[in-house]
C-alpha cells in the first residue's frame, strides 16, 4: 500500500474511534455554542455596538466561534499520543507503515471534526438570522479558511505529541492559541482598539482571519481581506505541518 492509502486506512480506524469516544469533540463544540450565544446575547442588544459593527452583530462576531470550533484540531494531538502510550505507535513503527501516513492520519481526522464542527456553528448562525453577503459561496470560503486553521492546528499538537508524549502536556498547549484570539479584533472593529491592544492585533495574524471572515459575512467580496485571511491560515498551516514533519522524522529516528 502506499501512503495515501495507508493514511485512509488508518484515518478510518481513527474515526471509528471518535465515533466510539463522542467526549473527544463534544466539549469544545459545545464550548464554541456557548460563546456564540453569549458573545450576541452580551453586546448583541445594545445601539451603540450595532453602530459600531453594522448593524448584524451576531455576524459580526461570528467568526470568533467558527474559530474557537476550529480549535478542534487539536483531536489529532490526542489521538497520537493515546496510541503512543498504548504501544500501538511503537508497533506502527515496526511494520510496513510508511511515516507519513502514521502522523496524517490524526490530522485527516481532526480536519473532517473541524469542518464538522465550524458547519454547526455556521448553521446556528444562519438559522439565528445571519445572512451571509456573498452567499453560499462565500461561507464555503469561510470552511476553507477554518479547514487550514484547524489544520494547523493539529499539526502543531502532532508535533507535541511526539516531543512530548504526554496527553496533559498537549491538552495545556492547546490554550496556547486563545491569547491570539481575544487580542485580535474579534468583538469591535481593528479601529476601535486603544493602546498596547491596537498594536498587538496590527501584528496578530488571527486578526486577518477574523477580518477576511467578517468581509464575507457582512462586506462582501473584498479581494484584500479574503487573501489576506486566507494567506494567514495558510501561512500557519504550512508552519505548523512543517515542524510536525520534522518533529516525525527526528522522533521516528529515535525509536
């Protein structure tokens, strides 16, 4: 078998598993509801934050929850290494599975409950009233931006998996990214941010994801925000799933 079926093989076994284990994914989708109802419910209400955002705050702050549900990709990290200290990994490395398919198939997994994840919550949106202005183009363009966030994401608990091979140690890394999403632009305007906060989310690449959403939410398609947005995630993607590659071939090199 080469390595992408080996990867699909193994991505299959895995999902069977997270079917089997709900509590793994559960929690930070209801987590990322949770916020969603209280972002609106807080602000949601009042003119003058209407005014500031345009009128549609639940759309406006939308993508904060999408990206909290894309959080979710840290199910690879788990998944790795619950095999790592049951001994399954050790034995994958013993047999004819290629490296490669061995670390993507937790990723492969975590993207499918990200995107499982991030459609909820759009979902909820749509039926509390938001009504997206580019259409269902456009929140197919939001999945993909949340689809590279969460890959991300999971690389980044693939590679502590390996370096640390501890589940407490992934879980607590995992709070690593909510810093950059509450100093990023995610309840006002980049505008309307004073001090050390407005210079922080200037340099804060989730604050591009979260305006490039927002553009195709509420602004329509503008060119800039949406590459943008999309340049961000996939800048972390390709950062994130380089160190879980090398952190692989070194780990793997030592076993």
């Amino acid at each position: 078998m080469n390595a992408l079926s080996q990867t699909i093989t193994l991505s299959g076994s895995l999902f069977r598993r997270v079917l089997r284990t709900p509590e793994a994914t559960l929690p930070n989708l209801a987590i990322s509801v949770f916020f969603l109802f209280v972002y609106d419910g807080l602000l949601g209400g009042s003119d003058d934050v209407q005014r500031l955002t345009g009128g549609d705050y639940l759309a406006f702050v939308l993508p904060l929850p999408i990206l909290t549900a894309a959080v979710g990709g840290s199910l690879a990290g788990q998944l790795l290494v619950e095999d790592i200290q049951s001994g399954y990994y050790t034995r994958l490395l013993t047999s004819s599975v290629k490296r490669s398919a061995i670390v993507g198939a937790p990723v492969a997994v975590a993207s499918l409950a990200v995107l499982f994840q991030v459609a909820v919550i759009i979902a909820i949106g749509l039926v509390r009233g938001v009504d997206p202005a580019t259409g269902i183009a456009g929140l197919g363009v939001v999945l993909a931006i949340s689809l590279l966030w969460g890959i991300g994401f999971a690389s980044y608990t693939v590679a502590l998996s390996l370096i640390t091979r501890n589940a407490a140690a992934v879980q607590s890394a995992s709070f690593v990214f909510f810093p950059f999403l509450f100093m990023a632009p995610a309840f006002l305007p980049r505008e309307e941010l004073r001090g050390w906060l407005e210079t922080v989310a200037t340099y804060n690449p989730v604050t591009y994801i979260i305006e490039g959403m927002r553009s195709l939410l509420i602004g329509g398609w503008d060119t800039t925000d949406v590459t943008a947005a999309i340049a961000a995630a996939a800048a972390l993607a390709a950062i994130t799933t380089t160190w879980a590659i090398r952190t692989a071939i070194a780990a793997t090199s030592r076993t």
